[in-house]
C-alpha cells in the first residue's frame, strides 16, 4: 500500500510491504536490480522535487505494479547513518561515488520512471536490500503493519527471502 501519489507523476514515499527482487534485464523496462531516473518530491515540500536515479529493489507486495526503489545521491554522505556507498557505476557518467539512501523508500510506477540507467551488480544490490531492511520499516500515518506471518508471495528460500521478511516486520 502506497500513499499520496504525486500529481505530476514520479515516486512517492512507499508504506506497505517490500517483495525484494533482483530481476534486471536491459529492455528499457525498469526492473528491480537496476537504477533508473525519476521525479522524486523534496521531503521538506512535496510539491517540489528533482529528477534523480533511484535503484529500485522491489516490488509492492500487495501490488506488483509498484515498484520500490531507493534513492541514489552523488553527494558525499560520510558519516550519515541514513547513507550507505554503493561506489561507481554506469549509473554516473561522470564515474563519482554514488550513495543510496537507506531510510526513505519510494514507490514508483514503471510510467513514473524516466529512463533505465544500469544495472546494480547483485552483491551491491543484496547489501543494500539487507541494509534498508533494518532501518525502512514503515512507521507513521498511513503505515500498515501485517498482522499476519505468512508470505505476501509463495514461499521463497534464501538471502532475498530473509530480506523480504526484514521489510514485513
């Protein structure tokens, strides 16, 4: 479940339940594992925004048509609890260190993403699914919290399954 969509397209802050993904392929199509660009509100004013990459890491549990993503920055955020490195990449033409937010998850729709930048390598993409995990959990107006254990999707084994249940918490 995601709140207050913006009017003018884009990502939104996401409330509800992460089914982590990695499934990138290079089809023009925004898929989870791979950083795309979108219009992303400003927390202080949410009319007001800027288009920037965000790695999507996900899919809405409750509906597979809401991608779930992260936002990248290119700003140095050493030191900041909520920022995580994610290095270089093809995502960043001009090859700075990139920083994924961990704190903040955006639900998008795949017409609400501009273009697909590059794929996320799987190993940076299963860090930063198993970090988010431990700060993201929705809380406040609007947030859900299920009230039942068992999986949003048939059940899955390994590390993406662990993750998956972080966010469901």
């Amino acid at each position: 479940m995601s709140v207050e969509r913006p009017e003018r397209g884009g990502a939104w802050d996401f409330r509800g339940r992460l089914q982590p993904e990695y499934s990138p392929q290079r089809d023009g199509d925004p898929d989870p594992g791979e950083v795309v660009w979108a219009w992303v509100p400003y927390r202080e004013d949410p009319s007001q925004g800027k288009d920037r990459p965000i790695v999507v890491i996900g899919r809405d549990a409750d509906d597979p048509g809401i991608l779930v993503a992260l936002m990248l920055s290119s700003k140095d955020h050493d030191g900041d609890a909520e920022w995580w490195s994610i290095g270089t990449g093809a995502w960043d033409g001009a090859g700075r260190e990139s920083w994924v937010r961990l704190d903040r998850p955006l639900a998008v729709t795949e017409s609400g993403v501009r273009r697909e930048g590059a794929i996320l390598p799987k190993e940076v993409f299963l860090d930063v699914v198993e970090r988010a995990g431990r700060r993201a959990v929705p809380t406040g107006p609007g947030a859900t919290r299920p009230t039942q254990t068992t999986p949003a999707a048939p059940q899955r084994t390994g590390l993406l399954a662990r993750l998956g249940r972080l966010f469901r918490r």
